[in-house]
C-alpha cells in the first residue's frame, strides 16, 4: 500500500514555487559577508511537537543565525539571573524603532526590548562565565541544546561584523555610561558578535522553534534547553517585539511570536503544536526576509494559525501535520529514527 503524501508537504512545495519568483527586498550588505548571500535561495521546514519534519528548498543551507539568536539568549540570562534582574537592564516594551535604533527608555536608561540590538547586547552582556571563552562555550552549548547539534561561529562573519559594527559599539558605550552593562564592553560585543554569526540552516531554526512550541523541550531530542517558566517570556517578547517596527502588524496578521534576522532566518512559534523556518535572504526595509514574511502569512491565514483565534490556533496545522507521511523527491519528511 502506497502511503498517501502529506498535505503539509505539499502545502510547503506549493508555497515554495508560489513564492520563489518573488523579487522584491535586499540582500543585507551592511554586514559585508551577508552580501555573499544568493538572492535564490529559499527554504522552509516545519517541525511538529512530536518531531516531525517537514522540510522544502534550501532546508540545509547554512547561513548565519543573526537576530533570531536575541530570544533565545533573553531565555539564558534569564536562567542565569531570574527575571528581576534581567528587568532592571532591559524592558519588554515594542519601540516601534528599527532594530539597530540608538534609544534607551528615557524614564529608565533601559533598552526598550531584548529584540532590538541595544537589548540584545544588554542580554548578552548578561551571560555568565569566568571570561570571553566560557561565556562564548555556554552560548554554543545553549545553540546545542535547541538544535540537537554542534553550532560553530563562522569566523568570517564574525570579523565581517566585528569591523564594521560601529553603530553596535556606540549602543553599548551609551548603555555603559547609564550602568546598563558592565565595564567589559568590547568582551561583550565580541559575544555579541560571535552570536549572531553561529551557523544555522533552516531545519535548526524549526527545531528551536519546536523547542519553544514544546515546553522548552527540544522534540527531536528530548533534552530540555530552556527552563519550562520562561519559555512564556521569550514568546511574550517574540510576539509584540520580534519584527521590530512591523511588530504591530505582523501581530495583527500572523500572530505567532516570531523572530528574524538580517541573514534571511525567520522562525515562527505555534505554541503546542510545531515550529516554522524560513530561510531567504532578500530583506523589507526594515529587515525582515520578504518570502519569510509572505510563507508565514500564507501559513496562518491557511492554518487559522494566529493564537487569538478562537477555538485552538493551529489547529488545522495539527491536523495536517497528522495526515499522511510519504515524501518526495524535493521534500523531506523525518523525524524520531
Ligand atoms: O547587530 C546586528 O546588526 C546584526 N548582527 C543582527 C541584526 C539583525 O539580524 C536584525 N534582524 N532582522
């Protein structure tokens, strides 16, 4: 008996060809190795709580995890701090701002959210250890726990930003002087730095994405990366400051805590049932990868996605993911060996 092809599959090619001709958004260059980047290439991969994957397109392309790193090192100062402390540096408040914005809350001196670059270095400063390689190695071994496997720095990247991160430099020199990071600035942007040039591919980011999905327990896996209590807090702050100022909107349209960076990753939480990945690299002005964008929209609309909708978000994601299981040439469809 043949098996009967998955809808989800399916539903990931069809959104694939549809979407693939698109040829609107920018290939980031700020970060000089990010303009090496293929306008083409476009993947995506939807993994279940149970730990399916359903993957289309440049899936295994590795590229560079950026932005979509910001949440989850939140989660890890959070663990290494507790939430009172991790307030007292950073708000959870949508700036309404682009990403690399340089602004603190005037009442507070914080940065507004750990999603915008000025939050992000506040967290990553955060981030315990006895010098730079300690903090670097509980980063990598944090990326370990979400994808299931090794997470190296790609060096190129990394010094790509370390040469020209000048506006970064100027964020965190304005946090020191108001007692928002400690006095190992240049250690800090280093880690900053290096943890936005890890290496991922878009089945990783579904995966991290599942991990948050499920609890904080990496479905693939089973090892838990993330203390169950905080995982509301990563997804609080993915949903109302995730795409920066297009956070409203994706809000209102998608509604699913996301997060995306400038090397083309988008990931997208459907709490309780899966994670969503989009690899392409061809940005909107305000940083977001297009046909991350466009998939996710489709996906939600088509899924009833959107977590305020009444009656179960995801729901009829679930459903397709339950259906049928054959792959095909062009898409794979794994799971739990
Ligand atoms: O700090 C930066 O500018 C980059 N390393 C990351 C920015 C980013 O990914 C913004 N996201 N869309």
């Amino acid at each position: 008996m043949t098996a009967e092809p998955s809808p989800l599959v399916e539903t990931l090619q069809e959104l694939h060809r549809k979407y693939a001709p698109v040829a609107i958004g920018k290939v980031a260059d700020y970060i000089p190795e990010l303009s090496k980047a293929d306008p083409s290439w476009f993947g995506i991969a939807v993994v279940a709580v149970d730990g399916r994957t359903f993957e289309v397109g440049d899936s295994r392309r590795p590229f560079s995890i950026q932005s979509v790193s910001k949440p989850f090192v939140f989660g890890l100062a959070l663990e290494d701090h507790g939430r009172e402390r991790v307030l007292s540096k950073v708000g959870v408040e949508p700036s309404g701002e682009a990403f690399n914005s340089i602004v603190l809350d005037e009442a507070t001196n914080r940065p507004f959210n750990p999603m915008v670059n000025a939050g992000a270095i506040a967290t990553t400063d955060l981030v315990d250890g006895a010098g730079p390689a300690a903090r670097l190695g509980r980063l990598l071994e944090m990326y370990r726990r979400y994808t299931g496997r090794e997470v190296h720095v790609d060096a190129a990247t990394f010094l790509s930003e370390r040469a020209t991160g000048h506006r970064n430099r100027a964020i965190a020199h304005l946090m020191l002087n108001f007692g928002m990071i400690e006095h190992r600035v240049d250690e800090t942007l280093e880690l900053y730095f290096q943890q936005c040039a890890a290496m991922v591919d878009c089945r990783d980011l579904a995966v991290m994405a599942a991990t948050l999905a499920n609890g904080g327990v990496n479905p693939i896996t089973g090892e838990r990366a993330l203390e169950a209590d905080y995982v509301k807090d990563l997804l609080s702050v993915m949903l109302s400051c995730g795409s920066y100022d297009f956070a409203g909107e994706w809000t209102y349209r998608i509604g699913l805590p996301a997060k995306s960076g400038v090397g083309g990753g988008l990931l997208a939480v459907v709490p309780g049932v899966a994670g969503i990945a989009v690899f392409s690299p061809p940005l909107d002005p305000r940083g977001n990868s297009v046909r991350g964008v466009l998939v996710c929209r489709e996906l939600s609309e088509r899924h009833r996605l959107h977590i305020l909708e009444p009656g179960g978000a995801g729901r009829s994601l679930a459903e397709a993911i339950g259906r049928g299981s054959a792959p095909d040439a062009t898409a794979r469809e794994g799971g739990r060996p």
